[in-house]
C-alpha cells in the first residue's frame, strides 16, 4: 500500500514498510495511505476473532505483507 505524507505533495510517495520505519514525515506530516482500503468481511466472524487475529486482519489491510 502505498503512503504520502498529510504535509507534502503527491510527488513523495513511500510503501508502507518505508513510512512505518521513517514514522514522521521530513515535512512534520504524517503518513496515510492514498487509497483506504474498503474490505468486505463477514461481521460475525470477524467479532469473534481472538484479539490477536482480529488485529492481524485489520493490520493487514493497511499494510503490505512479508513486513
């Protein structure tokens, strides 16, 4: 997924890996992703999801895999 800076201009563009890693951008911005991600899940099942797998799934719609 990729991530610009709230403070910069489209010109700068870092994949997640990079923004989570550089955290703050260099202008004082911060980094959101260009496109929120719009997932369809089953609601039931996602409530009934362990804490930690329910934090994977979201995580994993925000970020690229193989962090």
């Amino acid at each position: 997924m990729d991530y610009r800076s709230t403070q910069g201009d489209l010109s700068t563009i870092l994949k997640s890996p990079t923004a989570i890693l550089q955290g703050l951008s260099p202008d004082g911005g911060l980094y959101v992703p260009l496109h929120f991600p719009q997932p369809t899940y089953n609601l039931a099942t996602l409530i009934s999801l362990p804490y930690q797998q329910l934090a994977a799934t979201i995580l994993n719609w925000f970020f690229d895999r193989g962090l």
